[in-house]
C-alpha cells in the first residue's frame, strides 16, 4: 500500500512542477492578456475622444446657435418692429424647403416627385397647422407692442404652468406638491418680471406706452396658451401613432405656407422693410453702398441658418442626455440670451426685472430636479423595469394609461425635439 502511494506522488509530481522548476507558470484562466488590455484600453480612449467631440460639438450648436439666433431675431426687429409676419413666413418656407428632400421619392421611370407615403393622416396635422401658425405670428408680433426681448424671454418660461394646468385638465396627469410649488414660484416670477415693465433701451428716448404693452403681454399669454396646446396636440398623436417629429415638422411648416395669402400685404411691408431698414444711418449708406442694403437680408438669412443649427442641437442633446441635464443646458441658454441682449442692444433692466428672472431660472431648474426624483424608480423597481410598466411620467405621478417606459421617453425626448422647431428666445 505504501508502495503505491509512493508511486502515485512521484507521478503527480512528474505532471505538477514545482517552486525551483525552471519552467513558467501557466497563465491564469481570469486574467486578460496584455495584447487583449492594451486593445480594450485603446477602444476606451478612442470613444472618450470622440463622445468629447460630439458634446463639444452639440453643447457649440445649443449655446453658439440659439444665442446667434435670438441676436439676429432681435436685429431684424430693432430693423422694423413690423417684420413679424415676413419673419414668420420666412421661417416656415425656409424648414419645409431645408426638410422636403427626406418626403420626396421619385417612382422608377418617373421623372416626377411625389411625397413618400405618411405615417399620420393629415387631418391629425390640420389643427396643429393653426395652433402653430398663430402661436408664431403672435410671438413676432408681439415685438412691434413695446414688449422688450427682455421680458418675452422671460415671460415664455411660463409655459410651464400652462403645460402643467392643460396637463391636468385635458390628459388628467397629477402632480406632486413639491412640482405644483416650483411652478408657482415660475409664475410669481414671470408676474414681476412683466409688471416691472422695463424702461425704454437706451438707443431710443420715447417713454414706453403703457396700453400697447398691455396688449402685447396679452398677445404672449394667447401664445402661451397656444403653445401648451400644441404640446398636448403633439403628445396625442405621437403617442397613437409613433414619434414621427419629422414628419410633423415638415407638414405643420408646409401646410402653414397657404395661409400667408391672407397676409400679402403684410408680407409686402415686410420685405419693403427690409429694402428700406430705419436703423441704416446714412454714414453707412454712403460708406458701404450697396452692401449696406443687403445687410438686412443676411441677417435673415443668417437668422435662419442660426435656427437650424439650434434645432439640429437641442435634438441631439435630447438623444445624448437625459431630460434633467436638457432642462439644465437650455435653462442656461437662456439666462446668457437674456444677459445678452442687456448687455449688445442696451435693453432696459432694473431691479424688479432681475428679481424675476432669477425667480423664473431657479423654479426651472427645481421643477427639473423634482420631477427627475418622482421619475427614478426605487432599487427593488429597477431590477424588473424592463417587465414592468409605471403611470406616465411625462411630468410627474401620472394618472393616465401605463406604458412602456423606453417608448414614454422615446415620445417625450422627440417632442421636446420638435417643440424647438417653433420657439425663439
């Protein structure tokens, strides 16, 4: 028996090498190898570089071509304040000609286009054509009524409680208290931003007119009150029939073109406006010449331009991150759109109007972060999202259907997307 096990031992020892054998020891089945290391090492590099590249690039589109296109909008205005209705036009031709090429397919043999085939009739388009049409005309129009860029910035902040109000009464959604308090305090701000009316800029010396800027405060709440429809619109037929915001884009923008005929003589003046600009001073005229009178079509130009490269990144940035950290970019972009245009076009600024917007900026941001709270599911919720399905959390608790929560925030992040595509400032 001892025999045996002698022999067994010198076996094993003849199969295992030992601590002084010469030989290397085998590589552990866990560890990578270096070649393998070194490649994920480089991958990682690779994408870090390139994700650093593409938020450079969306974050230069946000902040360079929304605050260039709020500086151009107020240019073209301080030009003629009665531009409004050539600037809506000019907007509207100009997305549904930037977007016809994606709708336009040629049949085999045909040399005639023909619009590719729609995923949502266009009688769910109709009623969302006048509500943005007039939403945007009023929004232009509201410049000619003594409304400085100052207080229109501030004053569409309100939206917020004219979602959340439309949100309840017509989806039946319910929010939190913490919510409903972060956008009182919206509104407490946007009150006394609007009755501090600002004074006159300084480049002008006719004291503000009381009734047009009633008027034109008035005009921006039916615009606000427009807006959330259009939201709810948007919402409805996104959730029935997918999130084609492209498609919505192009159709509420082509759509629009026809009823501009009721607006000839307006364009008219508009475009005569922009031949003949009140702001040119004859040093300019005699110095530049010609040039000199086409500056005014390339600040439109470069207006629509500016708008596109706005567009193009609030919808990447929606893609990229997360609704909070989008609330948070564009709630900053328009805190410097609004220092902006205190500081290059001299607009009137004064304690009350501070007050408010700081008031406005910082309810923004804590509606954001409340909601993104009621949004997270608890730890035990997370481990089943993907086989569970919770209420709407479009804008808080919910109360309506259940859905999936990929598709709920494919919907939202597309309609926040398409949103941009009708709102300056």
């Amino acid at each position: 028996m001892s025999t045996r096990k002698r022999a067994s031992r010198a076996s094993a020892g003849a199969r295992e090498p030992t601590a002084n054998s010469n030989s290397p020891p085998a590589p552990s089945p866990s560890a990578p190898a270096p070649a393998t290391t070194t490649k994920r090492t480089k991958a990682i590099s690779q994408a870090a570089a390139l994700s650093l590249v593409d938020y450079t690039l969306i974050l230069s589109l946000v902040f360079g071509g929304c605050c260039s296109n709020v500086w151009s909008y107020e240019q073209l205005l301080k030009m003629d304040a009665h531009i409004g209705t050539t600037l809506t036009f000019s907007q509207m031709l100009f997305i549904t000609l930037q977007s016809l090429p994606s709708f336009v397919t040629f049949r085999k043999g045909s040399v005639v286009p023909r619009l590719r085939p729609r995923h949502v009739p266009l009688r769910d388009w109709a009623l969302q054509v006048l509500v943005l049409t007039s939403g945007s005309l009023l929004n232009n129009w509201v410049f000619a009524y003594s409304v400085p860029l100052t207080v229109q910035i501030v004053f569409r902040s309100a939206g917020l409680a004219v979602s959340m109000l439309l949100g309840y009464l017509v989806l039946h959604k319910r929010y939190s208290i913490a919510q409903v308090a972060a956008v009182g305090f919206v509104s407490a701000g946007v009150i006394l931003a609007t009755l501090s009316r600002p004074s006159t800029p300084k480049t002008t010396g006719d004291p503000p007119d009381v009734g047009r800027y009633t008027i034109g405060v008035i005009m921006l709440t039916v615009s606000l009150v427009l807006t959330g429809v259009l939201g709810v619109l948007q919402e409805r037929t996104y959730t029935k029939y997918g999130p084609h915001w492209k498609e919505g884009v192009f159709y509420t923008h082509s759509l629009s073109l026809p009823i501009f005929l009721f607006f000839i003589p307006d364009l008219k003046r508009g475009f005569n406006g922009l031949a003949h600009p009140a702001t040119l001073s004859t040093h300019s005229l005699e110095t530049y010449g010609p040039l000199a009178r086409a500056a005014p079509y390339a600040v439109l130009g470069a207006n629509m331009l500016t708008q596109l490269a706005c567009v193009s990144g609030v919808n990447q940035l929606t893609s990229h991150v997360s609704s909070v950290s989008t609330n948070l970019v564009l709630t900053t972009r328009k805190a410097l759109s609004l220092c902006f245009s205190v500081w290059w076009f001299g607009n009137g600024w004064n304690a009350r109007l501070g007050a408010g917007a700081g008031m406005v900026f910082l309810g923004s941001l804590l509606y954001t972060a409340v909601s993104a709270s009621a949004r997270a599911p608890p730890p035990a919720a997370r481990a089943t999202a993907t086989a569970t399905a919770i209420p709407d959390a479009g804008a808080g608790t919910g109360a309506g259907p259940t859905t999936a929560v990929p598709k709920r925030r494919t919907v939202a992040r597309q309609r926040e997307g398409a949103r941009a595509n009708s709102k300056q400032g």
